[in-house]
C-alpha cells in the first residue's frame, strides 16, 4: 500500500514519516510532494492509495488538489494536516471526500487514528470493487452466449422477436421500427488450415476473435450485430439492418480487419434483403446456401452472392459411382489396388468445372453411409472400438479439403481416404484369418466333444459369436453345416463302436451322444443306409 505526502514544507513531511507505525498499517511505500502540481504527477504515475495534504501550499493549494482528486482519483482516502482552523477548509475537505482534518501541532495518536480509519475504508470499498469486478467478469462472459442464443432462437422462430424487441433496442441498438435485414455468414470450414490449426486447441478463442472484430465495424454504426449460430456452432451469422446496400463495402472492411489481427481472410455468404423479422430466416438460408455453392475450384472473390440454383444445373458427380471399386480393392487387401480405387474417384473430381462444399457434404456424407454398409458385411466381428474412427459417426468430422490459402486440395482428402479405406482392408484381412482360426477351433471342439449333448446356440454362448454367423462361415469353410458335420463325426465313431459285439446298440448311441436308440438309428439309417444292427452284420468281430 502506499501514501503520499503533500506538505511545502519538508520538516513537516519528515515529521509525518517519523509519528506513523507504516508497517503496522501494511504501508510500504512513502512518496512525497510539495505543492498539489507535483502530487498530481505522483497520484498518475504510482496510484497512491493514501493521501495526506496541507491546505496553503503555492502552485496549486490543497483547496485545488482535494477537486481534482475527487474528479479523478476517487478511490483514493484523503487526509488533511492543516495549520488553519478555517470552517471553509474544513466544509471544503468534506464536500471533495477528506476523511479528517488535522490541525498543526499534529498529535500523534490523532494522525494514527485518522490513518486508520482511512485504510479500513479503503480495503471495505476495494473488497467491494473487487466484487463488482468479478461480477463484471462473469456477466460479461455470459452475454456473448446470452446473445448467441437470443438471436439464433429469433432465426428459428421470428415470433420470438416480439418478446425481445425492447432488450434488443436497448443493448444491440437493433431499433424497433426497422423493416428489412441482409445476413452474410462465415464458417470456420472455410477458413484457411493453418489459421485452424494455431487454434486447434481453442476453437471457442477464434470464433470469439471473429465474433469480436466483425462486431467492431458493424456495431460502430449501429448498423448490425454478429453472433454464434446455437445450432451450428462453428458458423457466425451477421445480422444487419442498415445501410444495407454497402453491405458487401463492410464485409471487405471487415475482412481486411480479420486480415490485420489473425493474418487471414474468411470468404462470407450473403443472402438479398428480406422483410425483418420474418424474412430473417429466409435471410439466413440464402447467406449460407451462396456459401455452401461456392465453387472450391475458383478464387475470384471472397464475398459469394446468392444466386437461385439453375434449373438445367448439370448432374452432380456421385460418390456411390466408385463403390463396387472401392470394395473389391479393400477386400483385395492390396494398398497399390487401394490407392487406383480411389485415384479414379479424385480424377473424376479434378475434371469438373465445380467443386462446391455443398457438394462435398453430399460425398462425405455418402461415404460414410457405404462404410457402414460395409462394416457388417466385411468385418462382421470386429468390435466397436476398432470400427468407431472408422464410421465417421460424427458429422462434424466432414472434411473440407482446403489449403494453407483456403484453396481446394484435394490430396487432403485423398490421404484421409486412403487411410480409412486401408484400415477397413487391414480389419477385413484380420477379420478373415480370425474367421478361419475359430471355425477350425469350432470344427477341434465338435471332434472332441462329439458325445456331449451340443446344441448350435452351445457353441454360440461359447466362442462369443452369433448362430447365424458360425452357421454362414461354418458352411462356407467346410461346405457343409453345422449338424450335419457333427453327425457324421458320430456316425463315424458309431460305425467303429458297432464293430464290438459286446456293446449293446443303446450303449453305442449313448456312447457318440444320442440318448433315445430309436432316434440315433433313424439317423444312422439316413446317413449308413442301413441300420446299426444290419452294419454290425457286415463287420469282422474278433
């Protein structure tokens, strides 16, 4: 904490220095002045919390410097040491906020008290402060996503304006009389990869960069307000409402703004004007539909008017064209035939005119869905975390293959499909050779446990697989299914047992795992062509 002292004569500051306990009152630093110009300088450079001051002082008197400190440090505790018993002073000293008026000889036990007084009712007021600072904090935080929220459930329903209106004049100076609105949108899909990636970590500090530098031009004005959409948190909406004709001069301002702080421009999507606020919507969609038909594959601008989707617009490029390839290579389980696979798809790309992100969902999109058909198909028991990175299940994840400078590169998206593709072939190639261990294991199990009572759902529960699964791969591996497999095993081992005459035919069943004689020798019949008793004819006992 620290005190000034302002006395033109110097025995009387020394005087001061040497009546108070300073460390008692947690006082560390003394400065000292001789008149109310040099004090001034003083309270500017160090904030001095305290303030002791003579009232005759020349230059500027104490009478002066108790108004300007009123005006200009009205936080700090002013004291006054004064030789004059003058009730002008004394009224002065209070109206201008003076803790106390100390006469000349100063007594000590005065000065003490009168101090700390002061310091108590410095640090209750700083505590004070120090609460409406935090309180400040928080609300100030709050407002963004207050607004963020207002303002995109007015997008989603214009009836909710009404309600709204007053607080919106107030704070946004949006007024209430206004009729029409221009929106334009920037995305962070858009933006350049290396202005993403420095803030990989806090997207919610860029968007909030965005946010701030687009408001300081449109709300300069008063001419309109940006905010985060609620319900596509990477997208900021611009919503303006006046001088609407210049829009596309402020959004170049704006960009060249973003360009000084972040060292980037963002392409924007502006729509036409519409009735507010029920044209806001209607506003919105065409902002972002111009922004989601720009073409990737050109530069020309960064400010994509909407314009009405041609009628005679030509065929878009399909995804689903380049499936049947794609499977064969992945189940070829060969990187080079991976990579043709997908260098036809690219190829096709590199050849349009037009490469649009709208056009990029829909292939992302369709992706996704062919790899989810696939999964089952080729890695039907793979678990969920070996096929979760794969699946994409996150629409977010949507890459748009751009550039450090925003353009279209479509070898970003070539190596994220030769990645994925190569993992969904290295399952698949995994899923096979574990496919044929455990069927080989089932068939090991079935030779062994031949004469146990085994039912198709027995070996289900016990090598943690589905029936229909074992049965399907069971036929494929052996051509044959599951029980009947197992029944010529038994059979097999029959035959050898009806070779002693000493065992009885029910023992024989009962022996390969058949209870009930009769059942076991209509079976045996079935696959034998005779009975057990008729092949123990044909048979060499010893």
């Amino acid at each position: 904490m620290k005190v000034l002292l302002v006395d033109d004569e110097k025995h009387v500051r020394d005087a001061i220095r040497l009546l108070v306990k300073w460390q008692q009152y947690g006082i560390d630093t003394i400065l000292e002045a001789k008149d109310g110009e040099e004090a001034i300088q003083l309270v500017q450079q160090e904030q001095p919390e305290i303030i002791m001051t003579d009232m005759m002082m020349p230059v500027m008197n104490g009478v002066k410097l108790l108004e300007w400190l009123h005006a200009n440090a009205p936080t700090a505790k002013t004291i006054v040491i004064s030789g004059h018993d003058d009730f002008s002073l004394l009224r002065h000293t209070l109206k201008y906020g003076g803790m106390d008026y100390i006469l000349k000889p100063i007594d000590p036990s005065q000065l003490n008290e009168a101090l700390e007084k002061a310091i108590t009712a410095w640090l209750k007021e700083e505590e004070q402060r120090h609460v409406s600072r935090e309180l400040n904090i928080e609300v100030n935080s709050i407002k963004p996503m207050y607004w963020d929220k207002l303002l995109s459930s007015i997008l989603a329903e214009p009836a909710a304006y009404e309600s709204a209106a007053e607080q919106l004049e107030k704070e946004l100076r949006l007024p209430r009389g206004v009729q029409t609105c221009r929106v334009a949108i920037l995305s962070l899909d858009t933006m350049e990869r290396s202005v993403k990636n420095k803030f990989a970590q806090n997207i919610d500090l860029l968007i909030f960069s965005l946010i701030n530098i687009c408001n300081e031009f449109l709300t300069k004005n008063k001419r309109g307000f940006s905010f985060r959409h609620w319900n596509s948190q990477h997208e900021i909406v611009l919503l303006v409402w006046s001088e609407l004709a210049e829009l596309e001069d402020l959004l170049a301002e704006i960009n060249e703004g973003m360009r000084a702080a972040l060292h980037t421009r963002v392409d924007f999507g502006l729509g036409h004007v519409h009735p507010f606020p029920a044209g806001f919507q209607s506003a919105y969609q065409e902002a972002r539909s111009a922004l989601r038909q720009r073409n990737l594959k050109s530069k020309e601008t960064w400010i994509h008017r909407f314009t009405p989707a041609s009628k005679a617009a030509p065929q878009a490029l399909a995804f689903n064209q380049f499936e049947t390839g794609m499977q064969l290579a992945v189940q070829s389980g060969n990187i080079d035939q991976i990579g043709e696979a997908i260098q036809h798809f690219i190829d096709a790309v590199k050849d349009s005119d037009v490469v649009t992100p709208e056009q990029l969902d829909m292939w992302w999109s369709e992706y996704r869905v062919m790899l989810r058909r696939w999964a089952p198909q080729l890695v039907p028991a793979a678990r969920e975390t070996e096929l979760k990175e794969l699946l994409q299940d996150d629409q977010a994840n949507m890459i748009i293959p751009l550039d450090e400078r925003g353009m279209l590169s479509l070898s970003i998206w070539q190596q994220e499909l030769s990645r994925s593709l190569t993992h969904l072939s290295k399952l698949y190639v995994e899923s096979q050779q574990k496919d044929n261990n455990v069927i080989f294991e089932i068939a090991a199990y079935l030779d062994k446990h031949y004469h146990e009572d085994i039912s198709l759902q027995d070996i289900a529960s016990r090598f943690y697989l589905s029936r229909e699964y074992i049965s399907r791969k069971f036929k494929q591996e052996f051509n044959v299914n599951l029980s009947d497999y197992l029944g010529s095993i038994r059979m097999s081992k029959a035959k050898v047992l009806l070779c002693n005459p000493h065992l009885r035919i029910s023992q024989v069943a009962e022996m390969v795992g058949y209870q009930d004689e009769k059942y076991f020798s209509k079976v045996f019949k079935k696959m034998a062509g005779m009975t057990p008793g008729e092949y123990r004819k044909t048979t060499n006992s010893i």
